[in-house]
C-alpha cells in the first residue's frame, strides 16, 4: 500500500530526479528557485509518496520565505512521477502537508501553480496580488493561502528569503526543533 513519510536525506538523488521527470531540467531558471537559492527546505514539511514497490513516487516541499514582511511558506514544488499523475497522490501529499503545515503553527503559504488544481485547497490569487516575486510570473497563478486568520492580511511587497534562515538538519535532534516561524520570531527579539 502507499504511504506518505516524511523526506529522508538519502531521497535527494531519487527526488531531484522526479522532479526533472515531471518538470523538465530547466526548472530552475523559474522566479521561484531565485527563492530556493542559498535557502533550505523546512524539514518537517518535505514530504515523499512511498508506492508499493518502495519507489518514491511524489514529493513535496515547503520553504521558509518573508512575504511582504510577515514569515509564510513557498510550497513547491509538488512532483508527480509522469506516469501516475491522476491517481490522487498530488492531493494526498497537499492535504497531508497542510495538515502538517497548520499544527506547527505556519500562517501562510504563497505558491506559483495552476489555479485550477490549487484553489479547492483553499489558495487565492487576492491574497498574493499585493505581493511581489523576484522575477516574471504569470499573475493568475501566484496564489496565497491563510492556514490562520489574517495570515496574509496587510501583506504588501517583496517576497524574499529570510536573513538566518536555517539549512535542513540532518540528525536526530531535527525531530524536536521548533518550526521555523517560532525560530524566526525568537531571532526578531535579539
């Protein structure tokens, strides 16, 4: 049966492979990676579909970024191995990560996607139309979503990757980390 568990660093190789497979090797010329450049994914929220042969067939991943002004997540990107797009693992790993995203305290996610497949999770283009990426999007698929209240409200200006933000751990103690807007505001108070 499939599963869901969270990334292991020895998925890399596996995952980045995926992810040319479902978006092509020029992916990172995309606006979106000048926001992954020199930032980490946050641990607790790189996900990975395990089928039943123990191949990973889907991954995704959130990252820690300041939207105009207030820390949110960049979710993306979301990979689907080409050939078992369509069989609900996309939505399975969104629900999950969300879910995930929510418990740890996140407010806000920001995503650039197709808003026919992100707006039944929730994602707006209102909530992201006052802010702005490093780079040409297509507006219509930069969308916003509150996983608390008034998570975006005011939100205006730059999207950037945060000053200290933190690279994945790799060791045991990543486990009992606190998420990354906990660490944030902490570093605010300093």
């Amino acid at each position: 049966m499939s599963h869901i568990r969270l990334e292991r660093p020895d998925d890399a190789v596996a995952i980045e492979l995926l992810i040319d497979r479902a978006f092509g090797s020029d992916r990172k010329a995309k606006t979106v990676y000048k926001l992954r450049a020199g930032n980490e994914p946050i641990a607790q929220l790189c996900f990975v579909v395990i089928d039943d042969e123990g191949a990973i067939v889907g991954s995704i991943r959130y990252w820690p970024v300041i939207a105009g002004g207030r820390p949110a997540l960049l979710l993306g990107p979301v990979s689907i191995e080409p050939t078992k797009q369509g069989q609900g693992f996309g939505k399975a790993l969104m629900h999950h990560s969300l879910a995930v995203a929510r418990r740890l305290g996140h407010a806000a996610v920001i995503l650039v996607g197709d808003p026919e497949y992100y707006e039944p999770f929730g994602f707006r283009r209102a909530l992201a139309e006052k802010l702005q990426l490093p780079g040409w999007v297509e507006e219509r698929r930069f969308l916003g979503l509150e996983l608390a209240t008034g998570g975006l409200a005011g939100a205006s200006g730059p999207v950037s990757v945060p000053l200290g933000a933190k690279p994945r751990p790799t060791h045991p103690e990543a486990a009992t980390a606190p998420p990354w807007p906990a660490r944030a505001a902490a570093a605010s108070r300093r």
